[in-house]
C-alpha cells in the first residue's frame, strides 16, 4: 500500500533544492572519496565458537551483566525458575514464542505470566522480561533482540530483562549479528543495562530501561 | 540561541568561569571522557580506516541524497508510516501540530534531540495545547531549571549532584537526595506513568535506513524504547541528512559513534523501528516521521562546510576544543555547543543569532582530528569566519583588520607598521586596565609577549645571517 501523506509541494521544494545543491557540488569537491571497507579498521572478529563465548563471557562481565552459560535448554529452564525464586519474582513480561515459553515450563506455581497483549499496565507492573534473542556479538557484547511477538514492549519495561539465546546465534562481528538476526519488524540491541549520565556527566548504571540484565547462553543447538 | 554576540558570548564565559566548581566539575567530566575515548579508539584495528570508511559512508549517502530519501520514503509509506516533508521549521511545527490535533493528543513524552529544539517542538505544542514531558534525565533536569544545555548529549553535566537533588526536591516534590542512583531511580518513577499514559511519542533519530525504511534510535536510558513503544502515535523528527542506504552501514557508524560518544564499545541501547513493528501492545500505533530540510541543502552546496552534514552528533569535537573547556557549552547559546554547534547553528537556527560562534574557536584542529567521520571542521570555520557579516565581529576587530590589510599590502607599509606596532604594544601594556585602551576587553585575560629590543629584520642584518644572504645574492 502506499500513501501519499501530505500535499506533494514539501517533497518537491526539498527535492529540488537537493538537485540544485548537487549542481554546486559543494561536497563532491571537498571530500575525497576513501575506499571502502570498513571492517579492516573495526576490532578483530573472533572466527571460533570457543573464542566468541569466551569474549562474550569477558564483554559481558566488563558490562555489568549477568551472564549463565548452560548446556541445555533443560539447565536454563531450571535456572530460571531458581531466579525467579530467589528474586521472589510475582509477576513478569514474557515473549509470546515457544522458545520463551520452554524455558519457563519450570517455573513455581503462581507466577503471573503478562503477555503484551494484556496491555501497557499489565505490562509496566511486572518485576522482569523474558525474551529471546535473535542474535549475540561476541565483540561489543550486543544482545540482538527482535519485536516480535510482544519482545519490544516486553524489552522496554522490564526493569530486569533476561534473555535467552543459543550458542550458534552468537556471531563473532555485529555486521554478522545483524545478519544472523535476519529482519523482523524491529531490532533492540541491548549493550549492558541502561545508562544514564546525568550530573558531573557520571555515568550512573540505571535509567528508563532495564536496570539489570542476565543472558543465558545455551550451549545445545535443540 | 540567545547569544546574539561577541561579547554576550564573553560575558557567559566569564560567569562561568567565576563559578569555580562548575568549571571544574566541567572540565573533569571531559577528561574523563576524552581519556575513555582514547581506550575505546585502542580497540579498533586502525581507527584511521574506520574513520575513513564512515566519512565515505556518509558521503555517499549526501552525494545521492535526493535517491536515499525517496527510497525511504517508498519503504516507510508502504509500510504504512505516514512521512511529513517538511522544508522549514516552521513547516516542521505545522506538521507536528496536525498530527496532534488529528490524533486528539492531550500529552505527548520527548527525548533528547537537537532537531526538535531547532524546530521549536515544545514551543509548537505547549501552544495547541499539549503538556510535554522530557524524558532524558539530564534533559528533563535542565528543564525543571529553565537553563541551557552544557553538551548536547549530557545536558546537565555542569550541574552536581547536590544540585540535582534541589531541583527534584523543588519541581518534583521528590525526597532530597544528593545520591545519583536514588535521583535516576525516583525520575524512573515518576516518569513511568508519562509513558503509560502519554498519546504521543517524540523524538530525534540518529539513522534513517534507505533500503529497509526504518529509523535508527540510539540511546543510553531505555527512554526512547519507551517513547517509540508504549504511546499510540510515534512522531519522528529528522533531518534529512541522517538517511543512510542500509543497515548493513550501522555496524560500522554505531560502533564509531560508540567509540566517541561514550568511550564505549557501543551505545547501550539502539532499536531500529518502522511503521511495521508491532507497538503499543497491540492497539492501533501510528508513525509519523516529519523529514526536515530548514537550511541543510543549502549547507550542501557549501563547498567548505557541506562535509558537517555528516555529523553523527557524537559530541567529541566539543570535548576536545580548549575554547568548550574554558567557555562551558552554557556560553555557546545552543543545543549544539562546541565547533559542529559553531558550523551548523548558523544555517539551521540562524534566527537565534549564533553569527558570532565561529569566533569561539582556536582553529587549532583538535575538533577535526577527533571527528569519528573525519569532518574538516577547522576549514568550515574558517569559511564561515570569511562570510561573517563585519558588523558580528565589533568595530575593534574590523578596524585591526583593515589596518593589518594595509599594512601587509606593501613592503614600505610593512617596515613602517612593524615600528609603529612596537611603539603601540608598550603603549598598550602600560594602559592595560584604562578605558583608554581598545583592547582592554581582550588583555584582561591575555598578557602580551614582552617586547624584544629589535626587530627581526633588524636581528638579521646585525648577524651573519645579512652577510652570508648578500654572498648569496653576489653568487647568483
Ligand atoms: S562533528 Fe564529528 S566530532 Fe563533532 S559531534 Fe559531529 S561527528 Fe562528533
């Protein structure tokens, strides 16, 4: 479907100053063009599965987040229900998608489960979000997560966000993350907590979105 | 901007250097951050070919500027996003208040963004109307103060932490803590219900992707996830330089503006939102994004200063300009303090009278050295330095300028001016603090070099130097 939004006369007067802007040539003449390839000035990338969970595991330390590697999706499902005990968890945010819903098959007996279809208030009242991620880079220690099925707003308000991925989406660039995570509607990468920097421009590990994260990595590819 | 000049300029360095503990406060935040960017930079394999390789990203997406927006306008429309040109800022403002008006918005939260200080978005919608929140901490404390921003990506870090506490305390009725995680965590709850509640969602992007026609958000707070999920209208405000052609671009530009921003790896958080990603947990979300020109393409077709539209707005030239160290970002009038602010305020805000901002700057080249996409902002400067209209520059230098022209025009004028201005600069030492003196403003912070007994053509004939130039000339 395409609309047209406005009265065209906004379009055509940028688009033509543009085209007018182009003939002055103001930019062609002052920057020479580099070749390029911009992977030959980014960080190394780590080729083997063993390295990226090792730089993984060291990112995500540097970065104030919890990290749990498991073997299976059984260890990680019993992790979780051990964290939701231990944090006295009542009420949290999931992502509607069976790979989520797997790993809370362990959870105790009276844990809400707010899908976001329940909507905002439901969804702004819960201790924690559970997700699952498209993707991990092993370099910057982004964790790929798509928004799909309720994963956005779950993402958005959980004060502790918990997500779950497996060993073979963890890439060893982000351009390759961005690929393994493929295109959904939409993509968050989360890199640690939250920051805010606010007086004295100290950087303070809390804010709107979630002030602590934990991954689990599992290690099984089913 | 409401620094119209020179001297306003002067006059805001001056308070701020008389409150000591800000101006420290200010000046160890940037060595902070200027010594965690050099740890991030470490990182890279060659800093050098990154940044090449993001100034030539950018330049390709402003060299085909005119097919990147209309790609993008295909993909965004056809998802079903609703696109808004907008060739003014006040084109900008209408927009923006139509789109309130025909969504019924009663209140609407914000993020930080430069550009919708530049459009007067509050302003716009306060007078429909609409209560705005701001939802950046520092941001959102600024404008509990009423006072201007000191970086544009830190807003508030001239303030400390006691400082803080009293506005919360004062605006907010917030209990008084002088505690940074409690302030975050007690403005976390107080602005949750804005975003449960609010109609409409504001803010700035960092990116627009050509290919796949969504927006870029980069942040540290998780606010503009909040902003961009939970109200049942999105509005984006962009300028249409930030269209780049894919995503297969953001790798390497968000890990430059990780590097520069923060001294990090990446920002901590970065969503890539379209008319298509489900929101707003399942009811009707609309996106509207409101492209704005306002001055840009004019900026294209400057020959010196066109590279500045490929701005990631990192904020490390102004870390890194001793004039933004000394001065504060308070001075500059601006949401875009520091050189970039110098260049574009200008163009895009030239209402505010920024005319006199190419002055604050010791075109010493740090500020294009630092920039992760290699603008020459050095050579802008200078360029809008030649174009500016001799009144902005005050009588005083106008008149040194026109004498210096003559004096430099000839040789006989050369060897005469260099004796008078002997003559002028004991005079001028010994008159320092009198009225009498044009350049008292300027001598109360600088002493001048003391005076050597000779000239230096007078030093040379008096050397070897004169004889063995004269055996040389005779040789020839
Ligand atoms: S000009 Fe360069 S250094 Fe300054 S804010 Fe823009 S990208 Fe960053």
């Amino acid at each position: 479907m395409s609309r047209k939004s406005e009265p065209a006369d906004g379009r055509e007067i940028i688009m033509a100053r543009i085209r007018e802007a182009s003939k002055a040539a103001g930019l062609r003449a002052a920057t020479p063009m580099p070749a390029y390839d911009g992977r030959n000035g980014l960080p190394e990338p780590h080729a083997d599965r063993g390295g990226r969970i090792s730089a993984f595991a060291r990112r995500m330390e540097e970065l104030r987040t919890s990290f749990v590697l498991c073997d299976t999706l059984q260890d990680a499902a019993e992790g979780m229900a051990a964290l939701c005990e231990r944090a006295k968890w009542r009420r949290l945010g999931v992502q509607s998608s069976p790979f989520v819903g797997d790993v809370l098959a362990g959870l105790p007996g009276g844990v809400e489960r707010v899908t976001a279809d329940k909507g905002k208030s439901a969804l702004g009242a819960c201790e924690a979000g559970i997700v699952e991620c498209r993707a991990m880079d092993a370099q910057t220690g982004a964790v790929v997560v798509g928004a799909e099925n309720g994963a956005l707003e779950v993402s958005a308000c959980a004060p502790t966000l918990v997500v779950f991925g497996r060993a073979h989406r963890l890439a060893g660039s982000l351009d390759e993350a961005i690929r393994v995570a493929g295109s959904p509607g939409g993509l968050t990468l989360f890199t640690g907590p939250s920051m805010t920097y606010g007086a004295e421009r100290r950087p303070v590990a809390s804010g709107h979105g979630p002030t602590s994260l934990v991954i689990y990595l599992i290690l099984a590819e089913k | 901007m409401r620094n119209s000049s020179n001297a306003d300029f002067e006059k805001a360095v001056a308070d701020f250097q008389y409150d000591v503990a800000s101006a420290q406060r200010h000046r160890d935040g940037l060595d902070r951050e200027n010594w965690a960017r050099t740890e991030a930079r470490a990182r890279f394999r060659d800093w050098g070919a990154a940044r090449a390789a993001g100034a030539a990203i950018r330049d390709a997406d402003l060299l085909h500027l005119e097919r990147r927006l209309a790609d993008f306008a295909a993909r965004f429309e056809s998802a079903g996003g609703r696109l808004h040109w907008a060739p003014s800022a006040g084109d900008a403002r209408e927009a923006l208040v139509r789109i309130a008006k025909e969504a019924g918005v009663r209140s609407c939260v914000r993020g930080l963004s430069s550009t919708l200080e530049e459009i007067g978005a509050d302003e716009a919608l306060g007078t429909s109307g609409v209560a705005v929140r701001h939802s950046q901490f520092g941001d959102m404390v600024n404008h509990l103060r009423g006072g201007r921003p000191s970086h544009m990506l830190h807003p508030a870090m001239h303030l400390s932490r006691e400082e803080v506490g009293e506005t919360l305390h004062a605006k907010m009725g917030s209990p008084t803590t002088s505690n940074p995680e409690e302030q975050v965590a007690l403005v976390r709850k107080s602005l949750r219900e804005s975003f449960l509640q609010a109609d409409m969602g504001l803010a700035g992007a960092s990116f627009l992707l050509a290919e796949e026609g969504k927006v870029a958000l980069v942040e540290h707070e998780g606010n503009l996830r909040l902003i961009a999920s939970m109200p049942r209208v999105f509005v984006v405000v962009a300028g249409i330089e930030k269209v780049t052609e894919s995503v297969s671009d953001l790798p390497l530009l968000l890990q430059l503006v990780g590097a520069s921003a923060g001294g990090t790896a990446l920002p901590s958080g970065v969503s890539l939102i379209g008319p298509d990603t489900p929101r707003a947990c399942g009811e009707t979300a609309v996106m509207h994004l409101i492209l704005v020109d306002n001055g840009r393409s004019l900026l294209l077709a400057d020959t010196a200063s066109a590279e500045a539209l490929r701005c990631v707005k990192c904020g490390a030239c102004a870390d890194i300009c001793p004039v933004y160290r000394m001065a504060g970002g308070r001075a500059y009038g601006s949401v875009l303090p520091g050189p970039i602010g110098a260049v574009l305020t200008r163009h895009l805000m030239p209402a505010r009278g920024a005319q006199a901002l190419p002055l604050a700057t010791p075109l010493c080249g740090a500020c294009g050295d630092v920039c992760p996409v290699g603008i020459d902002l050095h050579r802008a400067l200078v360029s809008q330095r030649r174009e500016m209209p001799p009144a902005s520059r005050g009588w005083k230098v106008n008149a040194m300028l026109r004498l210096h022209e003559r004096m430099m025009s000839s040789q006989a004028r050369y060897n005469r001016g260099t004796r008078i201005v002997r003559i002028l600069a004991v005079l001028a030492d010994l008159t320092r603090k009198t009225s009498f003196n044009p350049l008292s403003d300027w001598m109360r912070h600088r002493t001048l070099p003391e005076t050597p007994k000779k000239t230096f053509r007078g030093w040379w004939k008096s050397t070897a130097g004169a004889t063995s130039s004269a055996a040389r000339k005779d040789k020839a």
